[in-house]
C-alpha cells in the first residue's frame, strides 16, 4: 500500500505542479525578479499548499497512527545553524541561476529535454558532494 | 518593480492540488513530502527505495496527465546554457541536502507545521534566488 500511496501522491504533486505552471523555469525566475518584471504566482502555490497540509500536519501530535506506517517521521531538528543558512543559501543561488528546483525539474523530465535531464544529473552529483559538508 | 505575467488563480488551484498530495503522503505513509529528501535517499539508502523511486515516477507523470487534458504543449523556457545549468543543478544538490529541504520540505511542509527552522531556511533560499536574478538576469 506504501507504494501505491507514494506513486499516487507524486502523480498529484507533479499534476499540481504543472496546473500552477512551477514546471516553467521561466515562470519561477518572474517570481526572483522582484526587482525587475516581477510575477508573485509562486506565492499563491504555496499559500494554497500550506492551507490544504497545515491543519493536518498536526494529527502528528495526538496520538493518531498514519493510515499505513507505524508512525509518523517527522524531522527532529529544531536549530537554526550555520549549515542551515548555508545549504539554504547554496540552494538559492542555484534555483536562481536557472529557475528549477528539485520537484519541478524532475516532473519536466516528462517533457523530454536535454536541459532537465542535465540539471537533473548534476543535482544528483550534489546530493553526493553534500556528503563530505555533513 | 512591475507586475507580469500573474496567473493567481491557476497558481492557488495548483497549490492545492500539491497541497493535496502533500496530505495524501503524509496521512498514508506518515512522511513528509520533501522531493529533495526523497530524492536523495532514493540514491543514498536502501530502505524504502521502491517507494521513494515511485514517487519520483509519478512527479514524471504528473505532468503527462496534464497534457491529456489540456491537449496542449507544456511551457518550458530556460537558458541554453548548459554550464550554467551544470552549476546551477551542482548547488541545488548539495545545497538542500546540506540545508535539509527545498522548496517543498521547508517551503510547505516546514510552513505548514509551524517548523521556525523552515521558515528562515524559505526567507533565506528566496533571498538568495532574488540577489542571484539581480546579478544574472532572467533568460
């Protein structure tokens, strides 16, 4: 069941994602261009993602179970570090350079270019090059 | 500052429908929907690898239903340059692994149960996005 749930819920985030055009690198870097042709789209996918999630992120707190996990995980880290604001930063620059992060790009793999899938494979190599910072 | 190209209304549904997933991932399999998380284990760990590559595959087909619907081309602009988009995808890896999130994890997940640490992770990832467009220019 675990798997059916992860397949379904990826086709919904990456039918969502296209919906609201985050699939477009164009459209994310109208977001960045704050101080140019700004486009505050991205804004409105979020506030729409955290109203609908919000209120259930917080079954965690009772004493409820997940439908078909022992439990939830939830990560544990609370500290606002160096490494934090670093990674952040790191992240920033790129998604900036190009308009793509990792949901996005992955689901623009459905539109066969070369682009994504050269994003895609570096982004990769950096969850390997992450290993020696952590 | 000027204001193109808004779309509100297609962004907020599209919001709610990864809103959505979100709900569906977390309520069944107890986790949070963070794609660089999933991603990233899906190379790095052995456990749950099938679901973690399923969930992959669907963020593909995703997009592929869309296009049934619309019956329409998807629009996808980006530079062509290919250095650019090496270096671009090298920070995105090893940044959000080192600052533990994306847009999804921390931008909604975090937001969405009141984590701090997301929210200044959010602040500081789109900060740095828009000084980077300052400097470099959209396409």
């Amino acid at each position: 069941m675990n798997k059916l749930i992860s397949l379904v819920s990826g086709i919904i985030f990456g039918f969502g994602l296209t919906v609201s055009s985050m699939t477009n690198p164009a459209k994310v870097l109208g977001f960045l261009d704050l101080f140019g042709h700004w486009d505050p789209s991205l804004i409105f996918v979020m506030i729409g993602a955290i109203i609908v999630s919000s209120p259930f992120f917080f079954l965690s707190k009772s004493k409820r179970k997940p439908l078909f996990a022992q439990s939830f995980s939830i990560p544990e880290a609370k500290k606002i570090d160096t490494k934090l604001i670093f990674g952040s930063s790191l992240f920033g620059i790129g998604w900036g350079s190009v308009g793509l992060c990792p949901g996005p790009a992955i689901s623009s793999l459905a539109l066969l270019n070369n682009y994504s899938l050269a994003f895609i494979v570096s982004m990769f190599l950096g969850f390997l090059l992450a290993k020696i910072f952590n | 500052m000027m204001i193109v190209n808004f779309t509100p209304l297609s962004a907020f549904i599209g919001g709610i429908i990864i809103g959505l997933a979100v709900v569906l991932y977390f309520i069944g399999n107890g986790k949070l929907a963070g794609v660089s998380g999933i991603a990233n284990n899906f190379i790095s760990s052995k456990i749950n690898r099938i679901d973690n590559f399923l969930f992959i595959i669907g963020l593909v087909i995703g997009p592929i239903i869309f296009s049934i619907f619309i019956n329409d081309e998807i629009p996808f602009l980006i530079t062509d340059s290919f250095p650019l988009i090496i270096f671009a995808g090298l920070l995105v890896g090893v940044g959000t692994r080192v600052g533990g999130g994306c847009t999804s994890g921390h931008g909604i997940c975090g937001i969405g149960r009141f984590s701090l640490r997301s929210v200044v992770a959010t602040i500081t990832f789109i900060l740095t996005g828009i000084i980077t467009v300052l400097f470099i220019g959209t396409i």
